[in-house]
C-alpha cells in the first residue's frame, strides 16, 4: 500500500477498547428529555454524569421512517433501511445484512438481550439468554418494563457475558396514549434514571485494571408533539446518544450545546470498541471523542479502518468510483499517513510528529464526511424493472377505466372489461411472446436479481399475460369507441348537453389536485387543498340553491309544459340510446320543475343557508387540529382539550358529542338498534372514563386507571350486534328484491355500527369531527342534494370530496407520525395482529370510510333515482381514487431522486397504497348492494 508488508497491518482489527459493553436503548427518547428541562428534573444522575462526569454526549440523527425496526437496523448495520421496512416492523424478518450483532457473535462474544422483541426477530440464535416482550401493545406502560428490569440484578453479579442490550418500550407507550406533555412522562424517565444509576454503579465496580467498561445510552427516535412517529421533525428525528465510561476524561468547564451526529455512526463507533470489523454496508463515521483518549498512532489506525471500509463500499455501489471527492480526499489522507508513519518508525517525537497527526487527523475526518455523505445519497438502490411493470400495470387499468366511462354510465351501468375476443386474437400471444422474451433479456443481464425476476416463471408468465389481455382490452374498447362515434344519432335532442359551473368544479379540482402531487409543500400540506376545494364546493352550491330559489321563480308558469314536453323526449330518446337519464341529467329542465315546489316549502330558508353552516362547521374542524408539516407545532383547540388542567371541559364536551351522535344516527334505525347504539355510546365515555381521558360528573379524581378492557368489549358486543342485524336486512332484501325499504334500513344499520365503532376509536377531543361528519351529511342529503336534484356522478365525488377533507379533519396528515396506533389496542389484553391492523387502519380512514358507506346509503335509499345510481357511483368512486394513484406512481417513479423522497414522498405512497386496498373493498360492497347488477347476474344463468 505504501510500502512492502504494511497493508495487512493497516487493515488488521486492532484489540478492543473496552471489556464490556451495556447498551440501554430507551425506546422513543428525545433528546430533550435528556438534555431538557425534563432531564435536569426526572434524570438527575443522567445529568450529572453529562455535565461533571466522565461521559461524551451526542444529538444522533435518525433518518425517516422513524420507527423502531429500520432504526434497530441503522444503529446495528450502519446503513440506512429503506422505506418498505414500515411494513415490514409489523412482523420483522431475521436481519441478513452484515451487522455489528452477527460480528460480535462470530468473534465469540457472549450476548444477552431483554426488552422489545423485534431483536429477537432480527437476531435469531444470537443471543446466549434473551427475554422479549411484544412491543406493540402500548396501553401498557409499566409490565412491558418490569419484564426487563427483573434480569437486572441478576445478570450484573454475572461475568459470563460482553454485550448486554436492554430496550426499554414503556415511555414509547406513554407517548402514544398520552403525549410527550403527559404527566406519566416524568415518572417513567425518573424509573429510566434509576435504571443507568444502578448499570452505571455496578460497572464501574467490576472494572479491571486491563479494560474498562462502557455504558452507551441512546433511543432509536423520537416522538411527534402528539406523542407519535414515523416522520422527520426535529422531535422524532433526534435522540441523545451518551457515551460513558471510566476510560474517558472527567467534563470540566460549561455545558456546550451537545454535537450533532448520525444514528449510523453507532455502529462504526461499537465496532472499534469492541475490536470487531465494521460492518460492510455502513455508512457511518467513527465518533472520534470514544477514541480521542488513545495515542495519535492509533486515533490514525481506526479513522484510516473506517475510511477503507467505506472507499470499499463506494468503489461496490459508484463505476466511477475514483473521481468521487470523498475517495479523493482519502487517497490524500492516506498518503499523508503514510509519510506520518515513516516520521514514527524513525524515531522522530517531537512536536512537528504531534502537528502532522492532527493534519492527517482532520484530513481523514474530512474524507469520512464526504465518503459518508456520497454513500447516502447512492444507498437507494431502485428495482426499475419491477416499478416499470406495476407502473404499466397500473397505468393499463386507469386507461381502460377511462375508456369505460360513457358505458359505465349509462342507464345500464354496465362496466365489463372485453377481455374474451383479445384472449384468443394473435395480438395477444404475440405481446405475450414480446414481454416473456422481454423478462428473459433483462433477467440473465441484469447484475443483481430484481423481485419480479425471483418469481417464479409460472407467476411471471401470469404477469405478462394480465399485461397482455389488459392492452388488447384498451385497443378493443378504442376500436368501439371509434364505431360508435361514426354511427349518426337517432335523436339529436339527447345528445344537447351543458355543464354546470359544479361540474366545471369538479373536473378543475381534481386535476388541480392531481397536479399539486408532484410538489413536495403541497403533499405536505395536503390538507390546505382539500380544504380549498370544499370551501368553493359549498359556494357553488349556494350559487345553485339561490338560483334554484330565485332566479327560476319567475320562469316556472311558463317553463312547466315547456319541462314536461322535453322530459318527455328525453325519455322517449333514453329508451333508444339507453342514456342514463336521472332528474340531474337535464339539469336546468329538471332543476325548473322542483324548484317551484321546493319554494312553496317552509325549508326554503335553511336550505340556502345549509352551504354557509357547513362552512362555519369546516372552519371549526380546522381549529380543532392542526397537521401537516409547516404549522404542526401551534398550538390548536385539540391540544387546549387534552391538557390534564382542562378534563371536565372534554368530559363535558365528549358527553354532548355522544348525545348528538345519537339523535343524529337513531332517526332511520329500528328499536332494537336504537336501543343497543344509546347502550353503546355509553360503554364509549365509561371506557374513556376508565382509562382517565374523561371524568364522570360524581368523579371527583381519576386515579382509578385501568386499560378500560371490559368497557370496550361491551361496546364492541353492540357493534357487532348493531352490524349483524343490518347484515341480516341486507340478505333479506337480496332475496325479496322488491322491497327497497328493507334494503335501506339495513344499509343505515350497517353505517350505524361503523359510526358506533368510530366513536370508541377516535380519542375524546376528536369526537367533535364525528359529529360534524354525521351533521353535514344529513344537512347535504336533506336542504342540498335533493333540492338541486344532483346525479349520482355529483354527489359520488362530493362525497369523495368531503371524506378526503374528513381524513385531515381527524388530525392525519402525510407524515407516518399522525398514524394513532393506540386505536389498534381498545379492548384488546395483548397484541393479536389482525384486530390491532384492521383497528388501527378503521380509526385513521374512518373519515373517507364513513362518507363512502353513506353514499351507498343515499344512493340506494332515493326511489326517485334512476336504478343504475349506485353502479354510477361505484364506478365514480374508483375513477376518482385510481386517477390520482395512478398519476402519483408515475411522479414518485421520476422523482425517485428527490431530495425529499424518504420523507415526504414515501409516506404519501403508503398512504396511498392503504387507501386503495380500502377503496377496493368498498367497491366490492357496492357491486353486492347493486339490485341492477346482481339483476343482471341472475339473468344471465
């Protein structure tokens, strides 16, 4: 390298620093529960050890997603996990991806672990003793803590181990249920500080003479404001990282500002002290003060080791490695070493020897920085291949949707992919031919195996021939489309149509919004455009009311048998072009005819003023939380609610909520559903009373917490029964397709069991929005839609509209953080999977969920309308959810290089991804409540 036999002593591991190594990892720890007021108050050991003792304290920096699994994975590999282990945290595969655990096991040493259980799934057979508890039950504060605990006292008398790793999950816990102001924060960082005292002692008791020991404290993130994680702001991305040992020097002097470094460097950092090689996928950089007390030789040896290992690494990942600055930078560090060890062997001690190192020092630090930094950037490594194929796929079902919309919509509501005559043209084999050979090239040339090249061919085949039938499919559907066109209208009065300044709305809104997804500020407030659009969607409406009032007043003597002459054509021409025709399709002829009786009603006045109190009340939803990214931190009326000193204000205001609730949903169910849905509301507010977010009138504390179990169990037991006797209407209705009321009934009981559901889900200062949510619809059914006579297609998207506000009404925004995961754990002892994801997933779209199920609602309890309606408004709802998906695919897949990709762009992905799979789901609900298509399924035996 520099001279004959030298390179296997540079590159050698060096023996290790310290003895043994206990590292206490507190989940959810942000930095300024140690170096905040909160600190010098609940940890007061921790903090004298910070500003007097021999330690070396650190801000880490964790990269999004900040949540535990790929933040185990940073700190034990060094490299940055990619945004897929979100998924993947819900049930952690073992970790094959070299790291320090794996590292410290093969050079014999003896590890032991207690606390979250994702260690234990990352880290099979790695540990000689290990006791996990399951870290997603987070009503549980203190049991998931004592189980460490308890093998304390035990395993520090023990010398049979070198690595002991503690994670502690109840402050994460506490976060989630109550916040990071919460009053049990205290308490459970003072246990914490109790916990290090006692580590601390007992290492230091049992330090030799030949090593010592070290204590390492870290979190592996932060938490939110609202107590939870997953996004990038300061509170979840920074955690404290405290190094201490005897080895270090007593801290003499002020208290500086603690130096900001990354959570990746950990791994470096451990790797040296315990003599073990660094990981060979780390990025990150040995943090020089653990170090700094060893003689300048061997400060050089474990920079230049850090410094080999990521020139390595980058020369593995970059072709044109050598004109990287960072590798330039240390090929010049290096050869300056080089020259410093020649000045060593010779003897030579004197200051200049002393002045060089440090020179060479910082010139390896500098190389460090950038190798680090260029490693970063290149650590995305994007499967092209199988994003282009789900991209086409995705892209193919959008145009052929699109392609579909005159059929879909017409009085027959048929929408059918043609995919029989394609699956037998020579088109078809041949584009399935092209795609195999296709799969065949890029798979044998490609370098490293993509995902859809390790499926199986069988699966693959399948692939390329549902791409395969979906283009014949859109071809097919261009064909007749162009057929279509040439034939000449039988009657020309149908084909005299004129779009309304809502329409105009509707179709400027969605691609304005489609639009705003390539821009990283607007994915982030997201919330301002759908506010935005509801906003003008409720002007426009009230333009619509007063002219259905006033301005058609006048004309109604004289429109009346002008209406009736044209209605009447229109239906004659319906019947031969089979043209849906429902009371909004002729909109100012149908709109002329009921207005004259909806003047002559008394709820005239409260239906023009229905469009300005769903203003007022949307403008009362936008105070009550505050998400997105750039006004998160002010304060709002959620906030004011959930402070302990204002408890009997959100008693007294979730006890009014569930009132209301009730009279607004009991209206149109049966007695026997009246009945268990005021049962039910009440199991809601004893359950909050149990767990202490509420108080009874005669409750004069609330020191009686429990987990609330058996009260929500209650409630879940009218739920279910609520559900099951709308199910039992709904199959009755299937069977007896004549009586539409039972129908009706038993699709309101169904929704009144998912507002039932929703009422225990949401926390009690978010009852507010359920309230609204049931207000607005039923002012919009009542004094909006009917009046105006809307189509289905209208009142689809309003409600798609409405739902997508609801969803950021709640609190959610874009960012992983929002995501209240304690809904998943209501009435639940212990973690069981499936329940806490369904939960979880119904608390956060509760708002887009609720608004879709009373859409089938309305649509199928209006007589009036015409019998295709809810085939329109199936079709409508997927159209509007596919367009922006689709779109969205196509923007992340060209801006996969974003600086904001992981943390902005990612969560709105998987956001996305969720929002269809539910979409999917309600669309399949549709199609069985659709009279006319189960019609046309029978009709067709």
């Amino acid at each position: 390298m520099l001279f004959n036999g030298m390179r296997s002593n540079w590159t050698k591991i060096p023996p290790p620093l310290f003895k043994k190594v206990v590292i206490v990892l507190i989940d959810a720890l942000r930095d300024d529960f140690v170096f905040g007021s909160k600190g010098k108050q609940f940890m007061p050991y921790t903090t004298q050890v910070v500003e007097k003792g021999t330690s070396y304290s650190f801000i880490a920096e964790a990269k999004p997603p900040t949540v535990t699994m790929p933040r185990i994975k940073a700190l034990m590999t060094g490299s940055i996990p990619g945004f897929i282990d979100v998924i993947v945290n819900l049930n952690s595969p073992a970790l094959l991806d070299d790291n320090l655990i794996w590292q410290a096991k093969a050079a014999g040493k003896r590890i032991i672990f207690y606390g979250d259980d994702t260690w234990v799934k990352l880290f099979p057979k790695h540990f000689v003793e290990y006791d996990g508890t399951t870290s997603f039950f987070v009503s549980d504060f203190t049991e998931v803590d004592n189980n460490v605990t308890r093998h304390l006292d035990r395993v520090l008398k023990r010398e049979d181990w070198d690595l002991l790793i503690l994670h502690y999950l109840g402050l994460d816990h506490i976060g989630h249920m109550t916040g990071p102001n919460s009053p049990l924060v205290g308490p459970k960082l003072h246990e914490m500080d109790n916990i290090l005292k006692k580590i601390h002692i007992s290492l230091l008791s049992k330090e030799e003479a030949s090593l010592p020991n070290l204590l390492v404290v870290c979190g592996d993130h932060g938490m939110s404001e609202t107590g939870s994680h997953g996004g990038s702001s300061e509170g979840e991305v920074h955690t404290p990282l405290l190094f201490i040992s005897s080895a270090f020097e007593k801290r003499s002097g002020p208290l500086t500002q603690p130096e900001l470094v990354q959570q990746t460097d950990l791994a470096s950092t451990l790797a040296v002290g315990l003599g073990l090689p660094i990981s060979r996928n780390s990025v990150g950089n040995l943090i020089l003060p653990v170090v700094g007390g060893k003689t300048m030789r061997e400060q050089l040896r474990f920079v230049h080791l850090n410094g080999f290992q990521l020139s390595r690494l980058l020369q593995q990942n970059t072709p044109a490695y050598e004109k990287d600055p960072g590798y330039e930078h240390f090929k010049k560090a290096e050869k300056s070493h080089g020259n410093w060890i020649k000045l060593y062997l010779e003897g030579n001690n004197s200051e200049i020897l002393l002045n060089l190192g440090k020179k060479v020092l910082k010139q390896y630090l500098e190389a460090l920085k950038t190798l680090s930094s260029s490693l970063s950037k290149q650590v995305a490594q994007y499967d092209m291949y199988s994003m282009m194929v789900g991209t086409v796929i995705i892209m193919e079902v959008l145009l052929l949707l699109l392609l579909s919309v005159p059929k879909a919509l017409s009085s027959q509501a048929e929408f059918e992919v043609p995919l029989s005559p394609p699956l037998f043209s020579l088109l078809f084999y041949l584009m399935c031919l092209m795609l195999c050979a296709v799969h065949v090239i890029v798979c044998t040339s490609a370098e490293s195996l993509c995902y859809f090249c390790s499926m199986s061919w069988l699966t693959a085949a399948g692939v390329m021939m549902l791409i395969s039938a979906l283009m014949c499919g859109i071809l097919s559907a261009i064909a007749k489309t162009f057929e279509n066109s040439r034939l000449p209208l039988k009657n020309p009065v149908v084909s005299s149509s004129s779009w309304s300044e809502i329409d105009v709305l509707i179709l400027a809104g969605t691609i304005g919004h489609v639009l705003s997804l390539g821009a990283s500020s607007f994915i982030e407030e997201e919330h301002q455009t759908w506010y935005f659009l509801i906003n003008t969607l409720c002007l426009v409406l009230c333009q619509e009311l007063c002219r259905n009032n006033f301005l058609l007043k006048e004309c109604d003597p004289q429109c009346g048998t002008t209406v009736k002459q044209n209605v009447d054509s229109i239906g004659e021409a319906s019947e031969c072009k089979n043209i849906d025709i429902p009371a909004a399709e002729s909109s100012k002829l149908g709109k002329a005819t009921s207005s004259a009786d909806f003047i002559k009603g008394s709820d005239k006045w409260i239906s023009l003023a229905s469009p300005w109190i769903i203003l007022i009340c949307c403008r009362l939803l936008r105070s009550l939380n505050q998400t997105g990214v750039q006004w998160a931190h002010r304060p709002d009326f959620g906030h004011w609610l959930t402070s302990s000193e204002h408890k009997p204000e959100l008693s007294f205001l979730a006890a009014v909520s569930l009132l209301t609730i009730f009279f607004l949903v009991q209206r149109r169910c049966s007695l026997v559903s009246k009945i268990a849905m005021a049962l039910g509301l009440l199991g809601v507010y004893s359950y909050r009373a149990a767990i202490g977010n509420v108080i009874f009138p005669w409750q004069r504390d609330s020191k009686d917490i429990s987990k609330g179990i058996t009260e929500a169990r209650f409630v879940y037991v009218f739920v279910l029964g609520i559900v099951f006797t709308g199910t039992k209407d709904l199959l009755k209705s299937q069977v007896i397709s004549t009586d539409s009321s039972v129908k009706s009934t038993g699709l309101w009981e169904v929704y009144s069991g998912l507002v039932l559901l929703a009422a225990l889900l949401f926390r009690p200062h978010n009852l507010p929005v359920l309230v609204f949510c049931l207000l607005i619809q039923t002012m919009m059914t009542k004094y909006i839609w009917r009046p105006l006579k809307s189509d289905a297609a209208q009142i689809t998207i309003m409600h798609y509209w409405f739902g997508q506000a609801f969803f950021y009404f709640q609190g959610n925004s874009n960012g992983i953080a929002t995501v209240d995961v304690s809904a998943g754990f209501v009435g639940l002892e212990s973690y069981v999977e499936i329940p806490a994801i369904f939960l979880t997933a119904f608390a956060t779209y509760a708002g887009p969920l609720l608004w879709a199920i009373h859409l089938l609602c309305y649509l199928s309890s209006e007589v009036s309308r015409n019998s295709a309606a809810v085939g329109h408004g199936c079709f409508c709802y997927a159209l509007m959810r596919s367009i922006p998906v689709a779109i969205y695919i196509v923007l992340v897949t060209g801006l996969r290089y974003h600086l904001f990709i992981w943390s902005v762009f990612s969560p709105k992905l998987l956001y996305e991804g969720v929002h269809v799979f539910i979409t999917a789901a309600i669309c399949l609900f549709f199609t069985a409540m659709d009279q006319n298509y189960s019609q046309k399924v029978q009709d067709r035996k």
